[in-house]
C-alpha cells in the first residue's frame, strides 16, 4: 500500500476537524523547518523586518478570505437558481401529465387528475414546510400521493395491458418523481460545516494580524465597515444556502397556479 492510499484511509475513518488540525500542524512545521533551512543555506541568515511579514501574511490571509466567500456566493447562487428553475420544469411536467391524461378520458384518467391534485396540494401544504426544517427532507403525505399514483397506473396496466398511451403516462410520472427528487437534492445541497470552521479560523487570524496596530476612530471605522461587508457576504450566502427556507426562498407559485387551474376545470 503506498502512501496516497494510508493518506486517502486515514482520512476516511477519522473526523473533519482531526484531519484539519492534523494538517494544520503539519503544514506548520513543513513550511517553518522549509523557510529556516532555505533562510541559512540559499539567503545566509538574511533577516526581513516583522512588520513586513506581519503585513504580508495578513493581505494574503484577507485575499484567500475574500477569493473563498466569492467563489462559494457564485456556488449558492446557482444551485438557487437551479432550484428555481426545477419548480417550474416541475410545474409544466406536471401541466403536460394532465394535458395527456386529458386526450383520452376515461375512469382511469378521471382518477389519475384526482391523484395528481392530491399530489400537487401536499406539495405545496407539506412538503414546502418540510424542505425548509433545518435538515431538509421529503413530505410522507406527498410520497403516499406519489405511491397512490404508481398503483394506480400499474393497475390499469394489469387490466388493460400495456400500450403506447400507458408508456407515455409511465414517463410522465418518471419524469415527476425526478422532479421531486431533484428539488429534494438541491434543498440539501449546502455547505459542509467544516468549511465555515476554516472560514472563521481565517477570520480570526485576520483580526489577531490587524490588531497589531493600535486602533484610533478612523482606524476602527474602516475595519469595521470591512469586517462588517465580509459579514454581509457571509450572511447572503447562508441565505441562499437554503433555497426553500427564510424570506428569500423558491416560490411554491408556479404549482399553486397548476392548482387552481385543476380546481377550475374540475
């Protein structure tokens, strides 16, 4: 076994943050034994001034800082806009399932809208409220509803056979069930709690370094109002981590409007 897989093993059956404090302490002392063995054998025991190191670690820390809180807020937008746009895909699927049931009305077709506005409703009433709780997860009224749906068109399968029309009806209710599943995938797909550990792990390095000089109003006042932009970022992105819940959220519109049209024809 060589070395990438004890490294690869190790990580898998020990914790996050045993696995970051472990290289962290690593990298430390890689990177201090490095630079004093290239200090007095590459510079001969050249000495840079404190200040200088002090300032230069710090604009890189802050510069990481910022490059990470952008690249996640670009991260957390699309997977918003992801999730919006699989309530409307899942809005038409659902109009085009109705739309076939409708080319050939029959007792099974009848039942089949029933089952799809039962569907619908619980979405909308249940399962919002349950992919905004702070773990995420699908309504058990919905999977019933969906349940209730599958029978019935294996029923009429087993009783009138298969066809082309019972295919495309198959395909409708694939396609739904996908639907759901994605926007359950997308409600879950936040970031890992180890990643605003090291955030705040640089944030506060940041603020030891900044420190380092004494602070006067004017001083306080710009550091603040930096401090307090890279909170705001952070706060935009908890917001949109979670595309069902708070008062920025996906609307449920799209399917209440498939409702009301179900109701209206009815």
């Amino acid at each position: 076994m060589n070395l990438s897989d004890l490294v690869l093993r190790h990580i898998a059956s020990n914790s996050d943050i045993t696995i970051m404090a472990e290289f962290l302490a690593f990298f430390a002392v890689a990177g201090i034994s490095i630079s004093a063995l290239s200090n007095r054998f590459l510079f001969g025991s050249k000495n840079m001034d404190s200040d200088v190191l002090f300032e230069t670690v710090e604009k890189s820390i802050f510069a990481f800082l910022v490059f990470l809180l952008a690249i996640t807020l670009g991260d957390v937008r699309a997977n918003f806009s992801k999730a919006q746009d699989s309530v409307i895909n899942e809005s038409l699927e659902l109009r085009q399932y109705i739309f076939l049931l409708d080319l050939q009305p029959s007792v099974f077709t009848q039942h089949q809208k029933k089952q799809l506005e039962r569907y619908a409703k619980a979405v909308v009433a249940d399962e919002w409220s349950s992919l905004a709780q702070a773990n995420p997860m699908l309504s058990v009224e919905v999977e019933k509803a969906v349940v209730e749906l599958r029978n019935s068109v294996q029923k009429n399968v087993q009783e009138s056979g298969m066809s082309s029309y019972s295919d495309k009806i198959l395909t409708s209710l694939s396609k739904l069930e996908n639907s759901r599943l994605l926007r359950y995938q997308l409600a879950t797909a936040s970031s890992p709690r180890v990643f605003w550990l090291y955030i705040a792990v640089l944030m506060l390095l940041g603020s030891v370094l900044v420190g380092r000089t004494k602070l006067d109003g004017r001083r306080a006042g710009v550091l603040g109002a930096y401090f307090g932009a890279l909170g705001m970022v952070v706060g935009l992105i908890m917001i949109l981590d979670q595309p069902f819940r708070g008062e920025t959220s996906i609307s449920s519109e799209p399917l209440r409007r498939v409702i009301e049209q179900m109701v209206a024809a009815r």
